[in-house]
C-alpha cells in the first residue's frame, strides 16, 4: 500500500496538453502582435481554465492509499489485467471514479 502524499502526485502533460500550450502561446503572440484585446483575455481565460483543472487534478489524487488488487495469472504472450485499489480516508472526491 502507498500513500499519495503531496510529493508523489505529479500532473504531467498529455500530447493533447502540449499541443494546447502551443496554441495558447501562439494565441497570445497574434493577440499582441495585432493588438486584440478579446483574443488576449480569451487566451488568459483558457489558461486560467487549465491551472484550475490541474489544481483540481492534484487535489482528488492527493492523500490517497494506493494498493494492487486482484491480478489473474496469464499466459506469456497474453494481455494481463491489473486492478489498482484506491482507499479514500480523508474528504470526499467526487472526480474520482
């Protein structure tokens, strides 16, 4: 069993989370280099979406036992299904499913 304490939670960013910090820095090059000012608070209201989706992320993951759970024996050469546990003590996470 493993604790998820805050040092061990880590959010990294998918291809799709790269390519949509691509399009917000490319967003915001335009938006000062043709001086539009509902592209530049677009741009800083997408990415305050983001950091807020992040925190969220962070904050259903953390303080979370983690433990393996029922693996069925396979061949070699077979897929392999693996059962992760998570223990809830602490507040409710309605993201977590």
């Amino acid at each position: 069993m493993v604790f998820l304490s805050q040092r061990r939670v880590y959010i990294l960013p998918t291809r799709h989370g790269l390519t949509f910090g691509l399009a917000l820095i490319l967003m915001l090059i335009a938006s000062i280099n043709y001086n539009l000012s509902s592209a530049t608070y677009s741009r800083f209201c997408s990415r305050a979406w983001a950091s807020f989706r992040s925190l969220h992320t962070f904050r259903n993951l953390a303080h979370l036992y983690v433990s393996a759970g029922r693996v069925a024996p396979v061949f070699a050469g077979d897929t392999a299904q693996f059962e992760l546990v998570f223990e809830n003590t602490g507040a409710t996470r309605p993201a977590l499913t």
